[in-house]
C-alpha cells in the first residue's frame, strides 16, 4: 500500500512527531510511505533523523517580507498543492489543516479543534473538517467534539509513545547531571509560549512555589509555530516582571536531548487549555516524573488517575508542590505510556487504510 503522509512543518511540533513515528510504524508493518512537508527557512530535513525504510519529499517554501499570518498559510496551501501528485498514492492522509486544504480528497486526522476569527482561516479550519472523505481523532473526547459540531463519526486511534527513549534517560545519570547543574531544580513545560499552552496561568503558579522554594525554576522548551503569539508574549514577560518569575526559555531542544531533559526535571507542567492527546506529558510519565495537567475531559480520558489536575493557577501550584514534595509511584505512569505504542497505532490505521480502500478500491490490494 502507498501512503502519504502530510505535515506542514519540520520542526518538533505535536503534529510533526506523531506523523514521523506514525510513518515509521507503517512502514515497519510493509507500508510504501512517503511524508510530505513543508520545509520552511532553509530546511533540509526534519528535526531528527527518519528511518530510510521511509521517503521524506520536502517542498520548499520561502517567507516573503510583510506576510501575515493569513498570507502564509495561504500561500503554504498553494505551495504544497502546485508539488503534491494525490495519484501516486493509494492513500493519502493529511495530518492539519494546512496539508488537508493542499491536497483535497484525503484522509485527515483531526488532532484538536481550533477557533479563528480570521474568515480565510476560519473557512480553512472548516473546509479541512468537511471536506475530507474520513476523520481520525487521537482521542474520543475530540471526537465526541467533531461529533457534536458536524456529524461527522472519525475512527478514534491513540497515539502511540517513545516510552523506552524516555525510560532509559531516567537512568541516564550523566544526562541528567547536566541539566541540573546547568538548570538547577526545575518545573518543566514543553510546548512554548502561547495561549493554548496555558503559559501564563504557569507563571502564576511559579509565583506562588516560589515563595516557598525560590531556588525552584521554571523552564520552558519548545514553541516553533506559524502562528503571531507576539502579543501573548509581550503578555508573558509582562506578567513575569509583575511575580518576579524568571523563566529559564530554552527554545526547541535537540530530539537527543529532551528525554534527559524531561527525567531530569522535579515535576511536569501541562496546563494546557487544549489538546488532542498530551504527548509531551505521556513522555514525562515513560520517564518517570510527576505530571499536573489541567483539568480537561481529553486528558481525563488519556491519562485517568496517573496525573494529578488542576483547573486555576492555586491549584497548579498546590497540586505541584504536592507532587514535588511526595512524588507519587511511577509505576502507573510508566506502565500507561508503555502500553500505548506507535506499533498498535500503525496497526490500527492501516486496517482502517484497507477498509476505506475496500469501499474504494475493489480491486483490492
């Protein structure tokens, strides 16, 4: 079977994760795959290295001085859709909004829902839910969304984990020496600064730790985006100088560096008001650490009771403290990320594969 699988960026975004270990997972199970991609600024290749059992097509796509969001992503549209030839695929498969504009009659994973008040991004948001001829949700609770809001039933498929990468830099002693000599004790959110990533209400909750620990620091890694957060950024150092937070903004860390950075950390941040699944903070239970997430239905659903929630600032840093002064048993953690892996992922998407394809296709494989 020949698949495309569709990305818009190159960098270490949820999206962009899951579509390489997906890709990979296919192949492995025999799958002719290709991803495709965006490569934007000079890229010449994805943020870590792909297996070779998997072709890597990047089109090359230019910033033009003065462009607007809108303008950008306009334009990536047009640009993905003039390189992409739908008929050397038996499957293709669009993994945002962007890739399922481009490309027309696909597949599409719908990983969370967003909300634009830009009508030409609005309508995109909306014309990559509609217009694609079956959904994938990597969580029901954004499938019950998609449910509610068009009537459209997706195929619900979890994500699958790295679990071993970050199990293994849990007993990386070097590793995470480093860190914490270079970091000192930390709370870690990876992610970036931005509204969905809740980052503020994480500083407001580092205010109130500190006052307590004030060797206690709070990192952030990640953040590369299309999107203008300049104005949520301004709103961050602001709301940093007013608490005294001095956050340690590492940017995006090098795929070989992260799980160490992870394991290394005191306790893992997710106050994210929005997701899809939480994949960042499945990594931080494969390596053991204590996660607060925020209190959504999805991560209810993905996670249960190997997290701890909360739905404001007091309780991130009350559930925090707790976690950072009685870390609970990372056994459970560990053995959920451990039992959600990319090869059960594969596997469920390539039997969905088949049976769109039997509904198209009936000269079978």
């Amino acid at each position: 079977m020949r698949v495309a699988l569709l990305t818009y960026s190159t960098k270490p975004r949820g999206g962009v994760v899951h579509t390489l270990n997906l890709a990979e997972a296919l192949a492995a199970r025999g799958a002719a795959v290709t991803v495709w991609s965006l490569a934007r600024a000079g890229d010449r290749g994805f943020f870590r290295a792909v297996d070779p059992a998997v072709t890597v097509k990047l089109v090359e796509f230019t910033d033009m001085a003065g462009d607007t969001v809108t303008d950008r992503i306009v334009r990536s549209i047009s640009v993905l859709r003039e390189a992409f030839c739908a008929g050397d695929f038996d499957i293709v498969h669009a993994q945002d909004c962007i890739s399922a504009n481009a490309v027309g009659r696909c597949v599409r994973t719908i990983h969370h829902l967003d909300q634009f008040t830009t009508p030409v991004l609005a309508q995109c948001h909306e014309r990559a839910i509609v217009e694609p001829y079956a959904r994938i949700c990597v969580s029901e609770a954004v499938a019950a969304e998609v449910r509610a809001g068009w009537g459209f039933s997706p195929e619900v498929i979890p994500n699958g984990v790295q679990s071993q990468r970050f199990i293994d830099a849990a007993d990386d002693k070097p590793a995470l020496r480093r860190w914490r000599e270079r970091l000192g004790r930390y709370v870690l959110a990876v992610g970036g600064i931005e509204p969905r990533k809740g980052t503020i209400d994480l500083v407001d909750a580092m205010a109130r730790l500190q006052q307590r620990d004030p060797a206690l620091s709070l990192v952030i890694a990640g953040g590369e985006t299309l999107f203008d957060y300049r104005d949520y950024r301004a709103a961050f150092e602001r709301r940093c100088s007013e608490l005294g937070v001095s956050p340690v903004i590492l940017g995006t860390v090098d795929d070989a560096d992260l799980p160490s950075l992870v394991a290394g950390c005191q306790a893992f941040a997710f106050p994210s008001t929005k997701e899809g699944f939480g994949l960042a903070a499945m990594e931080a239970l494969a390596a053991g650490r204590p996660v607060v997430a925020r209190d959504l239905p999805v991560l209810r659903e993905v996670f249960g009771g190997t997290v701890a929630y909360a739905d404001s600032a007091a309780v991130f840093a009350a559930e925090l403290r707790a976690a950072i002064d009685a870390p609970p048993d990372p056994a459970p953690g560990v053995a959920l990320a451990t039992s959600m892996t990319w090869d059960a992922a594969a596997a469920a998407h390539l039997d969905l594969y088949r049976r769109l394809d039997s509904l198209t296709r009936p000269r079978g494989w």
